[in-house]
C-alpha cells in the first residue's frame, strides 16, 4: 500500500495547487537558498511553460506547478564523462542531464517515455542547437510492447511498474497514459550504436526489466550511472551487473558500475 502523506506534504501539495505561479516559484527559489542549494530563478510565462534560469542555462518547464525546482539537478554530471563519449540516458525527463553533458559528449541517446516530459526535452535540445543529442519517445522493457505508464502526484515520477511507488514519497494519482516501450538492445541498433561509454538509468522501478533488455548493450558499455531507491531492486542489479563482468558499487540511492580490467 502507499504511505499515506504527512500533515507537511498534504499542505505542500494544497500550496502547489493554490498558489499563484509567483508566489509558488518565489517560494520555492528562497527555500533552495535556505537550504544552501543552488539558486533558481523561475520565470512564469504566457505560453503554458516557466523558463527556468540556472547558471546562465535556460531550461523550459512545465507549468501550472509540477514540482520542478527539486528535480533540476546540479550540473555535475559532465565530470563523469570524457570528451567525445557516447551517453545513453534513460529516464532523460525535460533534459536537466542532457544539457550539462552534451556540450563534452560526442552523441547522446535520450529516452523519455512521458509524453509531457518529452514535449519539454525536445523543446530544450532544440533551443540549444544540441544537434548530437538523438530523442527517443519510448519506455524501457525487456520486449517491445506497449505500457501503461502511471503518473505521480508530482509530474518528475511517472513509472510503468506502480507498486515500486511503495518504497516512495511520490504518490500516484491512478491516472495513466499509454506509451510504447522496447528493449535498449533493439533501439540502439536501429541507431547504429557500436560502444556506449556512459549508461544512465533514472526510470522509476523499471530497471530490472530494462537490464533484461539489454543484455547485448551491456556487452559494448564501459561505465553505469543507475538511480534506484529500492534496497532489494539495487542488490539484484549488482548480481545481474557483476556476473557481467563489472565492478559495482552501492551508494544510498544510486548504483554505480564500470567494466572490469
């Protein structure tokens, strides 16, 4: 069953819904500096989105208030590529990630199953001119297939295996969109992906099915960068990545691995 929400997080989502656009990015922008985080300047827009200002970068965000601010991430991701590298993130989102690598990357694959999120990627790729960025619109799985994607109270956590959310804060709505899913395998050979220097995964439970999937990438990949939040779900990725050939290392809520000498 899901956690029932806290007296705090039901009068957060009560704010979310209520405030003024204004209002609620001013209060979340003097929140991160409270809490020594980078600062963020949210500019509510006309067109149905916020322009989000971070280090000179311009991210597009969706609006009314999702949850946004504490998804945008530090822009520390670059320092676990090297020049020319070909990245593969899964679970892209609006593009947080893609924009602070693909300046050093020589190709990045983004896949992005949300069809919100992926409005949102697409539209940041291409006020950046990133032309080596490639988007794909497709879930992760172990087949092709088609699958319900379920959508969390904030809009940063939609998942195709909806009872991982019982080891979550995010709480789903029981509403659900249908996107299509394949295997990474089929999708970078329709790419032409020969080597994949960086895998990153950030896709809400389905990790296991989409290593099940990937059983050829894996093959041709140097380094992984997996968030998962789930103790059991982390412990069968290190099995599954070691009997692979990679040297694996558990962090609270990430798993990292890279191709054993």
């Amino acid at each position: 069953m899901l956690k029932e929400m806290s007296l705090l997080e039901r009068l957060k989502v009560e704010f979310s819904k209520k405030a003024p656009n204004w209002l609620y990015a001013l209060t979340k922008s003097i929140y991160r500096v409270l809490h020594r985080r980078e600062v963020l300047i949210l500019i509510p827009s006309t067109k149905g989105y916020w322009i989000s200002l971070k280090r000179g970068g311009r991210l597009y965000t969706p609006s009314p208030k999702g949850d946004w601010t504490s998804f945008i991430i530090k822009l520390d991701r670059a320092s676990l590529i090297r020049e020319g590298d070909v990245v593969v993130e899964a679970g892209a989102c609006i593009g947080a990630t893609v924009l602070s690598i693909a300046h050093k990357a020589g190709k990045v694959v983004a896949v992005e199953p949300d069809p919100l999120n992926l409005k949102f990627l697409c539209w940041n790729v291409k006020s950046h001119g990133l032309n080596n960025v490639i988007i794909v619109g497709k879930a992760l799985w172990s087949v092709r297939t088609k699958l319900k994607l379920h959508l969390a109270s904030t809009v940063t956590g939609p998942t195709v295996t909806p009872y991982v959310f019982s080891y979550t804060a995010k709480p789903l709505t029981g509403k659900y969109v249908e996107v299509e899913a394949d295997t990474l395998d089929n999708i970078l050979a329709e790419l032409d992906v020969e080597k994949v220097d960086l895998l990153m995964m950030n896709i809400e439970g389905a990790e296991l099915e989409a290593l099940r999937g990937a059983e050829k990438t894996l093959r041709k990949t140097s380094k992984l960068r997996i968030d998962c939040h789930n103790e059991r779900i982390k412990e069968e990725i290190r099995r599954i990545l070691k009997e692979r050939g990679f040297i694996v290392k558990l962090e609270e809520d990430y798993v990292h691995a890279k191709r054993g000498q």
